[in-house]
C-alpha cells in the first residue's frame, strides 16, 4: 500500500475486512521502500495513492510494470479527474477508485485478483504447451536421426551382404559356364540369362542402397548428391530436372546434408504426385551466413489450402527438419505457373546434434516424485 496518509490507509484496510478479503499489509510512503518491497517479493496487488509528498503514481505504477508486470495496481486516491482516471488505465493501472466511495474498493479487488488468476492460469497453461510442442519437436528430431542410421545401416548391409553375395554368384555361374562342353548350348545360354538377371539383381541391390542412403552424399558431399537425385528423378519421371549451384567447394556437417537432400526428395515426390510438371530447376546459394536451397517446378501450382493443410506430413516432415537445424521452408504456389520451396539453414548454427537434443530434452523431464 502506497500511502502517506496512515488513517486513510487503516479505513482501506478496513473496508477489505468488511468486505470479506482477509490482507495483510505493508504500508510505505518514499520510493525506496517501495521498491525494496517490490523487490523482497512481488504482492498480490498494490493499492496506491495518485499523489505523494516525494512521489508520483505514475512512477510507481512503471515502477511496478517493471518489476512486477503480473500484479494488479489500483489507484486509490482523494481526487481523479475523469481525464487523468482515463490516463491513468492507459498507463496500465487495473483501475481506480476514489476514497470518498470506498464501497467500489471490494468489488474492484475481487475482480482485479479475478482476472490476475486467470492470466496466470493461462500462462502455466502456454509455458506447458511450450515445453510440450519442445518435447515433441525434440522427439521429431530425434526419431529422423533413428531413421537415417537405420537406414544407413540397411543400405551398407543391402550392399556389403546382398551385393558381395550376388557377385559372388556370378563369378560362380561364370566359373561354372565355362566348364560345360561347347555342345551343350541350352544349359550355356541358360547359364548366360541366369547372369544376366543376377546383373540386374546386383543393379536393382545399388539402387535400393542408394535411395535408403545414397553413399555419395557422405563421401562426395550435398552438390554431387543432389545432382546424382536429380538424374536418377529425370531418368525415372522424363522430368528435365537441371541443378544449378553458384558454390565451388562446400563442407558441411552431416545433419545438414541429410536436411537438405531429404528436403529435395520429398520436394520431387510431390512433384510427380501433384504438380503435373515437366521441368524443375534446383539452385543453390548462400545467403546472409545461411545455406539457401530454391526448387522451382512449372506445374500446376499448390494452392494456400494445400500449404497449411495440418494432414500433409511431407510437408509438416520438411518444415521440421529445416527448424531442427535453425531454418525453415517457405512454399509459395501461383496456379498454372508452377511452384517454388525455398528452404534457408544457417550454415553454422549454435545447435546440438539430432540425439544430443532429445537426450537432453529427456533429462529435463522431471520424475516421478521429484
């Protein structure tokens, strides 16, 4: 209670008994005290006058909306102008009440510490659905890291195992074609198609390894990986599909790799699903300390509804990728003229990688009993 008169802060004390709001009070008149009070601990409302000796309301009222935004302040005072009343809600007072008409003191407590429960209520309620879209989000990344080391660690093994074996078949089939007598031509030619399929088999094996996790993206880098997709897209689809990069050398951590190739194929999938394209262009550049990846295609162009359609995972999938890193992807339709994504990741984000994130949004949750 921000009061010099001590009768007039008694009669408020007062009428809060008789109006059934049980309070204890601490009643200071300089702006030391009052901000040391503030600053022991915040109150659950301030009642103070509009003029003091040594003070001024509206500086107790920034004081507090500094120290304290979260408490109701109330003037309480012997006379307000309907001006400086008006003036005074504009600064951020909860309300004002005059002393000579004490009776609106309760009503007008009641509902300021009405209204201060419920923004708190409504804050604990967004910090918990913060921390809970952090969990997820963290759990997003980390099940994606999962994904690609299981499927790094399939495409070896499909490779190493399935390729090693079916060579080595071969060799045997060859070794063993070559033993047969020159008059057994049927058995020799059916020898020479059982190569021939497993040739094919071995070529289907190295595609396989290579859309589970292509080899060259680790060991030549994002540019020879996307250009690899983009041949491997036209070959596929007969869709031109041209990459052009206006970078010479370019080494970047394997998470960001992986972001932006598999940004790019989910981008060509939803070309061949829905753009009904016949060219895509893919340029990448730097940009302001970030790593910009610009797909343009010449379809039918998404629409807005397509864009923010909460069911669309490839989307939502791409989208999170890019935030796990620090970017984001911005989708952009014109009808019949095409489409353009354009995905920015900072090339050197202050992060934690993939499972360090979700290791450590684990530990920060609290236990059981704690």
């Amino acid at each position: 209670m921000l009061e010099d008169n001590a009768a007039d802060a008694e009669l408020i004390a007062h009428t809060l008994r008789e109006g059934g709001i049980p309070s204890s009070n601490r009643r200071v008149e300089t702006k030391p005290d009052y901000v040391r009070e503030l600053e022991a601990g915040p109150p659950d409302m301030i009642l103070s006058d509009y003029e003091l000796p040594a003070f001024d309301g509206y500086k107790a009222l920034a004081i507090a909306q500094k120290k304290c935004p979260e408490v109701p302040f109330i003037f309480v005072t012997g006379t307000l102008g309907e001006e400086v009343a008006i003036e005074t809600l504009k600064h951020g007072a909860t309300d004002y009440v005059i002393k000579t008409r004490l009776s609106r003191l309760v009503p007008s407590v009641q509902r300021a510490l009405r209204e201060a429960q419920e923004r708190a209520e409504r804050k604990r309620a967004e910090e918990g659905l913060r921390k809970s879209h952090e969990q997820l989000r963290a759990l997003s990344v980390y099940l994606q890291y999962v994904r690609e080391e299981e499927q790094t660690r399939i495409a070896r093994e499909v490779h190493d195992e399935l390729g090693q074996a079916l060579t080595g078949l071969k060799l045997d089939l060859s070794r063993l074609s070559g033993q047969l007598p020159k008059h057994l031509k049927p058995q020799i030619e059916r020898m020479d198609l059982m190569s021939t399929r497993i040739d094919t088999t071995i070529q289907t094996v190295r595609r396989i390894a290579s859309e589970l996790r292509p080899g060259m993206l680790d060991d030549l880098g994002l540019v020879a990986a996307l250009e690899w997709q983009a041949n491997e897209f036209q070959t596929r689809t007969g869709i031109a599909c041209e990459v052009t990069t206006m970078l010479e050398e370019l080494l970047l951590d394997q998470d960001l790799n992986t972001a932006f190739f598999r940004i790019f194929q989910e981008t060509l999938t939803n070309v061949i699903r829905h753009a009904a394209a016949t060219r895509v262009e893919v340029l990448l550049r730097k940009e302001a300390g970030a790593l910009v990846m610009e797909i343009r295609d010449n379809g039918r162009g998404i629409s807005e509804a397509q864009i923010s359609n909460t069911k669309s995972t490839g989307l939502r999938g791409m989208r999170e990728r890019a935030a796990a890193l620090g970017g984001e992807v911005d989708i952009h339709g014109w009808p019949g003229k095409g489409t353009t994504v354009t995905v920015g990741i900072p090339l050197r984000p202050a992060r934690k990688s993939a499972k360090r994130i979700h290791e450590d949004s684990h530990r920060r949750r609290p236990r059981d009993g704690a």
